[in-house]
C-alpha cells in the first residue's frame, strides 16, 4: 500500500523524477523521461504494479518498518534514510546523477553500527504496471526488457528471483558499503556501461553544491528557499529547458474523487512564475534554457498558443484514463495525458509576456525572436481579449468572462508597453495604450461587486476567486486601493478554511460548481501564500508572517510541498512535489525579506 503523498521524498536527475517512500520503497518511476512510462505505478496502484523496496529485513506479516530519520544530504537531492534496528543501525543512500548517458537510480547501502540483516525486492512492471518484462541474465548482469525498453539491474549482492521478484538478501556491518543500480536503456542497444556508484555519489553532491552557490537569496528563509529552488531544478527537463508542473499523475486533489490529473507537462503558467523566481534568486541559464524552449514550443504558430507543451515542446497531449490502476487510494479514474491542453485560457499571454519582460529587465541577453513573439502574442489580444475562457484554474465548465483572464491580458499589454517605450521593439504605442485603458476600464466596470466591495471570479458573478489576489502584484491596482483591500477581506471572509488557509473557489460538494466536476477539494496552497503576500502589500506584515510560517509548517520533514492541503483530512493532497506551491513560497520569502517582516 502507497503511503501518505507527504511521506515521499523526491530523487531525481533533471530528466525524469523517482518519489521514495519513508520505508524506503520506491513506489513511482517514469524512464526515461518525466512523461514516459512508469516502470514503478505502485503508487496508484498496489505492489503488483510496479515497486523497490530496499531497507531492514522484516516478517513477511508485518509491513515494512519505516526510517527514523531521513534527509538530504546538505543542499543537494541526495537522500539519506537511518533505521535503528535490535540488530543495529544502518543507513541507505538514494540518489540519480545528473546524466549524460542512461538514466540511473542508485541506491547505496552502509552499515553504521551492529549487523543488521537487510532485503531488496524490485519488481518492475512496464507500461504503468500492466506489462511484466522478460528477466534474464546477460553476462552476469540482471537485465528486463518489455517492447523498446530495457532496465539493467547491477549489485554485488546475490541476488535470486521468486514470484516475478528479483531479491536479495543480504547483512551489513559497520563499514560495508552495498551498491545497487537500475539503469534504462533502449532494448535494442548495447548494454549501458556499467555504473560507477561511488563515483557518482561524489559527482552529484559537486553538482548540487555548484548549482546552489549560485543563489542570491541570503535571507531568513533561506532553507526553504534553497530546497524550493532544488526542487524546481529537479523539475526541470535539462534537454530542453521545459519545467514540469509536477513529476506525478493522479495524485488527488480530494482523496477517493475525480480529479485526478497528469502534471508531466509544461504549462506555460506554471514555467512563467518559475522562471520569475529563478531569475529573481539568480539562475539566469535557467531563464535563458526556458525562453529558448518556449520559442521553439510556439514557433510558426503564435495564435494558437496552447496552455501547455510536452516537455520537449509536444502540442498533442491526448488524455486516455490508466483502468487497470485503482487508483491512490481508490481515486479514480487514473489519468495519462491532458485534455486541457487546447483550452482557450486569456491568461497564459500576460504570464508569458511578464515572464519575457522580467528576462529583459534583470539583463537577459537580448533575442529578436523573442521580442517578435511577444508583439504577436499582443496583435492575437487585441482581437480575443473580450472572448470568455477557460480561466486559470482549467475549468471543465462553460467559458467565462474571468477577471483574472481580463486582468492578465491587461499585464501582457503593459508589459509590451513597456518593451517599446525602452527602445527594444517596434509597435503602435498609442493605439496600445488605448487598448491598455480599455481593458482596466471593462475590468472595473463589469468585474467589481460595489455593493461588496470586491473584484469577483467573472463578470456578474457574486462568487469569488483566489486568483484575484493577483491584481495588486501585477500592478493592476495599487495595494492601497480600496477595493483591493475589499477583496482581500472578502476572500478571507468567503475562501478561508477554519486553518486559515485559502480556496482556489468555492465547490459544490456533491453537485458539479463552476469547473464542472463533482467532490470539493483543500486549501490550493499557491493561493495561501499569495494571501501572505498581499497582506504584507497593505501593511498587515505580522499577519503575513504568521500565515507564511503556518504554510511552511505544512511542508513535509524534507521541505516539499503538494499541490493542496485538505484541511479535514490534515494532508496533502494533489501532485507531489508541486512546483506551483514552491515558486509562491519563494516569492512571498523575498517580499517578507524585505519588508523586514520574519520571526527570529
């Protein structure tokens, strides 16, 4: 049984992503890349779908025992998992090196103290769990191999198979050190190389400890910005420079439920506001590598911009449901793909555009190209910004006139503006600005409840929405404004949980609301910390904090995040680890940073 979403830590090698259970399971693997196949599904499934476990022997009638300690090793995404057994301590090293060859997952096994009787059991199943592989030795090597992929298995330890299982049981004292290697491979190839485990080990803590001198942030937060930033590294695919939502697929936003989505893709949102903070902590050539990606993702078709790529620019992303996978926890369906893809989300063209001009004002070098997409994108505005959308929450209901949508356009034409008034792009500046005024105007006009006092999520609706907090931090309006005030209260009065944390919208329960699907869900967690933010925007800087240091207090012992928190069941919930709650994080730590506002 998988465990609890907050229980996995997060390996990884910039190319596809492994989550490892507290018992030291690994229950969700994907090779070669983040979108590929699982090899390991048990994580939406059972142990028949795919697992390695690897950790203290224990009775076959109990469950495996869980870690008494776990963490990364420094600032880098090397885990390193303890158990305190009667026999002894002992400790396994779970890491995947930044490749540049066939992706591997290598885990290290070290006796501490005592001799403590130790169990490998790896049981790959191909095609998220459906497909049992042939297993066979090949020159002394353990290899598998199902249709055009091949896993090589390499240890020192013997190993034997039972029930569709490769085991091996082995024990550890002080000082021994016990490798073990999956590596992937195209099964049409030569065998990968063989792999240096120790050897690796050294060159991947370099890496992590190059990549995060690099950052900027120096400030009271700076662990969990440093392992957010981590975080949003390992969910970039290095190849291309495309950014992952998440790792993971039908992890639930409400456990048992419907919605149960695949993140393994590049929303042009999530890698915008990614991007934002990565140049705001100083990764540049993480900027650079995401700009060059979007060019090539819409190049030749800048009008039908879509929501979101495969990772090396994919435009078909055909949404097909997994039945043979119950489900975590029972929710179903599983889903692979996205058919969200070709929504029309208005939105997408200002985080795109604010993302290009954050690029352009902290110094990226300069690309023509980029500037040119930035202009279509505005001439596409200019005749579909008073069409309704989907929104920004993707709903699966009838199109709106959302305010956030209207509010966004209105970002992608300032922030042209902007590009043309300093010299380094041609356009109709005055017809523009035109344009620019109508947009605020219609927002304002049909948009905001007087009575009220507060934006709501679409026009003559009285429901609100937690992306309004946005409208203060893209300058819309001033904080002080007093109806961006009334519309921080009234989300805090209408979208609050009793913990305090914030709804994306209100859900009907049982009946389909306004995204179209049945069942609630928790607190979306990027719109807490965007309360944080705008609560220190208009002075109410202890209150910020506190609200802040409460969602810090929701990270799991490793500093990751999900995509909510539900707040009856006390858990995460939703795709794990979420880079759309870590980059809030970090931009609310830099504004709290400055504003002087941090305990301590």
């Amino acid at each position: 049984m998988a465990g609890r979403i907050e229980d996995y830590a997060l390996i990884g090698d910039m190319q596809t992503a492994a989550l490892v259970c507290r018992d030291g399971t690994v229950d969700w693997l994907c090779l070669p890349r983040f979108d590929s196949h699982a090899i390991f599904a048990g994580l939406l499934g059972t142990e028949e779908h795919g697992f390695w476990r690897l950790g203290p022997a224990h009775a076959a009638d109990s469950p495996p025992p869980a870690a008494a300690r776990r963490g990364y090793r420094g600032d880098s995404l090397i885990l390193e998992s303890e158990w305190d057994t009667p026999r002894g301590t002992v400790r396994v090293t779970d890491f995947m090196p930044p490749r540049d060859g066939a992706p591997q997952l290598i885990r290290i096994v070290e006796g501490v103290t005592g001799r403590v009787p130790m169990r490998s059991a790896l049981r790959m199943r191909f095609s998220y769990g459906r497909v049992v592989p042939w297993v066979h030795k090949h020159e002394g090597r353990t290899v598998a191999v199902a249709g055009p992929d091949s896993v090589w298995f390499d240890t020192e330890a013997e190993t034997y198979g039972k029930a569709l299982t490769t085991y091996a049981d082995f024990t550890v004292a002080p000082g021994d050190r016990i490798t073990f290697t999956i590596s992937w491979q195209p099964s049409h190839k030569e065998p990968p190389p063989l792999p240096e485990p120790e050897q690796s080990l050294v060159a991947t803590e370099d890496f992590w400890r190059e990549w995060v001198d690099h950052c900027t942030y120096h400030g009271p937060y700076r662990e969990a910005v440093v392992r957010s930033l981590i975080t949003l590294k390992a969910l970039t695919y290095a190849p291309t420079g495309g950014i992952v939502a998440a790792p993971t697929t039908s992890l639930p936003e409400d456990i048992g439920g419907v919605r149960n989505w695949d993140y393994r893709y590049t929303w042009l949102r999530d890698a915008a506001i990614t991007l934002s903070s990565l140049l705001r902590t100083g990764y540049r050539e993480e900027a650079r590598a995401w700009r060059e990606w979007l060019l090539r993702a819409v190049a030749g078709d800048p009008e039908n911009l879509q929501i979101m790529y495969g990772i090396a620019g994919e435009r078909e992303l055909g949404e097909a449901e997994l039945d043979w996978l119950p489900g975590y926890e029972d929710s179903a369906p599983v889903r692979v793909g996205n058919g969200a893809a070709h929504q029309l989300q208005l939105d997408v063209y200002g985080e795109v555009t604010e993302a290009l001009h954050l690029g352009h004002m902290t110094g990226l070098a300069r690309n023509d190209y980029a500037s040119l997409l930035q202009l279509k994108l505005i001439r596409y505005l200019e005749d579909h910004w008073q069409e309704p959308d989907e929104g920004i929450w993707e709903v699966r209901g009838p199109r709106r006139h959302f305010v956030h949508s209207k509010v966004m356009a209105w970002v992608a034409v300032d922030r042209t503006i902007k590009l043309i008034e300093s010299g380094d792009a041609d356009g109709p500046l005055e017809r523009w600005k035109e344009l620019r005024d109508d947009i605020h105007r219609d927002v304002c006009e049909k948009g905001y409840d007087e009575e009220r006092n507060t934006f709501t999520q679409s026009y003559g609706s009285r429901e609100l929405d937690a992306s309004l907090l946005l409208i203060p931090q893209m300058g819309f309006l001033p904080p002080d404004d007093k109806r961006v005030i009334g519309t921080i209260e009234a989300i805090q009065r209408e979208l609050s949980t009793s913990d305090g944390f914030i709804l994306r919208y209100p859900t009907e329960g049982a009946d389909e609301g306004v995204d179209g699907l049945p069942g609630d869900e928790g607190a979306f967690l990027a719109c807490s910390f965007w309360m944080a933010d705008d609560l220190a925007m208009i002075g109410r800087v202890d209150e910020a904090r506190k609200l802040f240091e409460k969602l810090l207090a929701l990270r799991n012992d490793l500093g990751l995040l999900a995509e909510e928190w539900d707040p009856r069941l006390k858990r995460q919930v939703g795709n794990f680890p979420q880079a759309f709650s870590h980059v809030p994080l970090i931009d609310t730590a830099l504004r709290l940073t400055a504003s002087g506002a941090y305990g301590g």
